[in-house]
C-alpha cells in the first residue's frame, strides 16, 4: 500500500514539474502581428473553439493589444476577446489579461529563428500552446515542437489539434 502511495505521488508530481524557462533572445516587434492556433490544451475560455487565430500590436503607451477569435463549433458564432498585455520580468515573457488588472503569465518556451512558429506556455502546466504564422505546420515541425514540449516536461498527449 505505501508503494502504491508513493508510486502515485511520484507520478503526480512528474506532471508538474515543467521547464517553464523562455528563451533568452526575444524581438517583441517580430513577435507582433498574426498567429494561427495550431494545437492547445484544453481549457473553459477556448472549448469547442476551432478557426483560432491571435493578434498582437504594440500601442503608442508601450502595451500590447491582444485580439483573440475563433469559431465556437456548438454555436457556429464567431467570438473575439480583446486584452492587453505587457512585458515580463524575462526575456520572452509577457503578462496577458482579458479581465481588468489580472494578468497571467505567457512563457514563449520556443520560437523559430524566423519567427514562423512558437511554443507558448505559462506558470500553470494546464496551459500549452502551438502558433504558427500560417494556418498549417508541416509533420517535421509539429514533431519538432512536440519533442521540444515533451522535453519541458508537458504531455503532449493532451493537446488538441484546432481545425484551421
């Protein structure tokens, strides 16, 4: 009994120890403009969201507008979220809210030397995304990004592929 107690804490633990480190050489202005959703976990604020894509602008007081949409699948009605979000404490770090002073972490784990795709993550290990600036990633590159996020300690298993 105390084996399988201890065999389940371990397991248990594994889930959340997360390489939530970002990368160290970040140009927020290539960062600006449109992504694709291309893969995500799953959460309340996107369930039955397909067609998602982000945009992000840098305004003239130094933020960043966020501009969220998708298509929810059970409406078929288009929904957009505005935020705003701000630099972090890190290199590749931004601080993103949706509602009023309450921001959240946004890790940018990964990102193609050309800015085509990046790996997304936060302070919660519920939270993974992939982005693209296309609509499709080919299979070497979701491969890539997936070894890169199994590496970091996520479960990629978890992720759900978003229609585009």
């Amino acid at each position: 009994m105390a084996t399988m107690l201890l065999s389940a804490l371990e397991c248990g633990a594994q889930k959340f120890d997360i390489d939530r480190t970002t990368i160290k050489d970040f140009d927020l202005k290539r960062y600006m403009g449109r992504w694709y959703e291309i893969a995500r976990f799953d959460h309340s604020f996107e369930r039955n969201m397909e067609y998602c894509e982000a945009f992000y602008a840098i305004q003239n007081d130094g933020m960043i507008s966020v501009t969220n949409t998708g298509i929810n699948t059970k409406t078929d009605k288009r929904k957009t979220s505005y935020g705003k979000a701000k630099k972090g404490g890190e290199p590749g770090q931004l601080r993103v809210s949706f509602f009023w002073i309450f921001y959240s972490d946004y890790n940018i784990l990964a990102l193609d030397e050309d800015y085509e795709w990046a790996l997304v993550g936060s302070k919660s290990p519920k939270y993974l995304w992939i982005l693209s600036r296309t609509r499709q990633l080919d299979a070497t590159t979701k491969h890539k990004i997936c070894d890169i996020a199994q590496r970091r300690g996520y479960d990629t298993r978890d992720l759900i592929w978003v229609k585009q």
